[in-house]
C-alpha cells in the first residue's frame, strides 16, 4: 500500500480515474471538482475529510466557492501509492452521490 506506483500501473491508475492528472510540479495527483454552489462543495470536502481521517490519508485542497482543486501524494512514500488511487476513488464516489 505504502509502495509508490509507477510506470503502467500507475497508467493504469490514472486511466481508472476519470478527471485525476499527474500534477505538474511534483509527484501526485491532481484534480478540479466543481459543485452547483459553495453549500455542495463544503459539504463534500466535509464527507471526503472523515473518510481521508479514518483512512489517516489527507487530501490537500483549495477552495473557492464552488470549486475545489484537490492533490493528493502520500508524503511518507515520496510520490503516489495505491493510497493515493483509493481516496481518489472514494473522493469520485462521494461526488456522484452529490450530484
Ligand atoms: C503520522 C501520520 O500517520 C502520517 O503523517 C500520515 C497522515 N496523513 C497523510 N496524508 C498523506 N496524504 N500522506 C501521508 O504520508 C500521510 N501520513
């Protein structure tokens, strides 16, 4: 879990994740998710934050209204793990239900 994904898999990871890029200046992943409002997307970071602290995986994330630019990294490991993909998925989950 804690084994920093590379080469296919990690193209595979990404294709799996419909939105999510490699960032541009650092090893990890990066998406924009934008709600209806600011209510929405206030109420999904606060639904994902629970989970990302049961899981201790913590997103970094701005927002600004209705917009929330979200990367992920696992620090301990340096770049992107299967840790990574599965907050990732769970992030893509719980805005489906959103909308
Ligand atoms: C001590 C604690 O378990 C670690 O610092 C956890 C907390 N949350 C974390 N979140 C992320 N994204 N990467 C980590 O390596 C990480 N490590």
């Amino acid at each position: 879990m804690r084994e920093k994904l590379t080469g296919p898999k990690r193209e595979q990871a990404l294709r799996a994740l419909p939105g999510w890029r490699e960032a541009d200046d650092r090893d990890a992943i990066t998406k924009r998710f934008v709600f209806r409002d600011f209510s929405e997307a206030f109420g999904w970071m606060t639904r994902v934050a629970l989970v990302a602290e049961r899981m201790d995986h913590h997103p970094e994330w701005l927002n600004v209204y209705k917009t929330v630019e979200v990367t992920l990294s696992t620090h301990d490991a340096g770049g992107v793990t299967e840790l990574d993909a599965a907050l990732a998925k769970i992030m893509d989950g719980i805005a489906a239900q959103i909308r």
